[in-house]
C-alpha cells in the first residue's frame, strides 16, 4: 500500500520528455482518488509492465489508459472501436487542457493532417484512434517519430472472431504492436470470455 501511495507523487520513468507526478495529473483530470481495481493497472503502465485490464462497464477502465498517458513523456496510443467513444474521451481530455489528439473518419481531411502533423511534432501524449486507422501510412510514421510509452487497446474483446463485436483490423494490431515498440500493452475490456 506504501508503495502505491508513493507513486502518486513519483516522477514517472519514460521514454520521452519531463515527467510528471500521477497525483498532478489525477488532479488536472478532477480525480481525487482512483476507484477499487483502478490503481494496478495504472501502476503496471507506470511501471512499463504489460497488463490485461477486465473491469465492469462504467468502473473506470479509461482513466487506466489515459492517467499514464500524461505522467510520462512518450506518446498513448489508444485504439478504440467507436467514434462516439473516442469524441467523448478527447472532449473531456482536452476540456481541461491536456494534449490529446484523435484521428477519426469524422474529422475533415485537413484537420486529419493537422492533427497526424502535431502528433509527429510529438505536442500530444495521448492519441485516440480507430483499429482501421492503422492501414494510413502518414498515421503510422506520426506515430512513429515519437517514443511509444503505451498502447492501449480499449473494448479488446473485439479481437475474438467468436464475438459479435468482432473487427478484424484489431487482428492486426499486433504487427502494429511490433513496429511502434510501446514500452508496455495494457488491453481492456468488459466482455472477456475465457
């Protein structure tokens, strides 16, 4: 417990810029303190430790994800299945100023590209974006010019091709996986099957 605690104000290993302290983002964030089942996965991606996060809907899993993102330095990526979701997470991220960025196929073409370009000039830590984003080659080589401190891969039941959520572009995140070399996984869901 000690030990948690203390990472609350630890500065936060990374592969990028300055870090800052968990507690500080927690509070930007407006969380005074994390919800039961919250703080192990934050601590794992903190820690660069790969993680399988399986918690009930509306228990909190975002905040897994997105805490991390802006303790270190190096860059989130977040890949989910829904355009609705993504808005929501970067309307409430960026609402109370913290560098985020989605990609989605909403967005205009020109904002596409001011959006891929900001993200390779490495002004965001944490990049919301759909599996089938992936196959766009400027995305991925913006991406690429950053140190990658986590993906995340959010709703990651839709891997399974038994389920009905199923997508196959999820399939390919693994390659995807190889050619960022994130510092850590963390794959979340409500919905795992055994």
């Amino acid at each position: 417990l000690r030990a948690r605690r203390d990472a609350l104000d630890a500065p936060v290993p990374s592969r990028g810029g300055a870090p800052r302290p968990l507690r500080d983002v927690l509070a930007q964030m407006g969380v005074s303190a994390l919800r039961p089942g919250q703080d192990r996965p934050v601590l794992a991606a903190l820690a660069g430790a790969d993680s399988l996060v399986v918690m009930p809907t509306g228990s909190g899993k975002s905040l897994c994800f997105q805490a991390p993102a802006f303790c270190g330095g190096g860059l989130t990526v977040v890949v989910s299945p829904l355009i609705a979701l993504i808005s929501d997470q970067y309307a409430k991220l960026n609402a109370v100023g913290l560098p985020v960025a989605m990609v989605t196929s909403t967005q205009s073409p020109a904002d596409t590209r001011e959006t891929i370009e900001r993200i390779r000039r490495g002004e965001v830590r944490l990049v919301l974006c759909a599996p089938e984003r992936f196959v766009h080659e400027a995305f991925t080589n913006a991406l690429r010019a950053n140190p990658i401190d986590l993906l995340a891969i959010d709703e990651a039941h839709c891997v399974s091709e038994w389920g009905h959520d199923f997508r196959p572009d999820y399939l390919r995140l693994a390659e995807q996986r190889d050619l960022l070399n994130p510092r850590c996984v963390m794959a979340l869901t409500a919905t795992a099957t055994p």
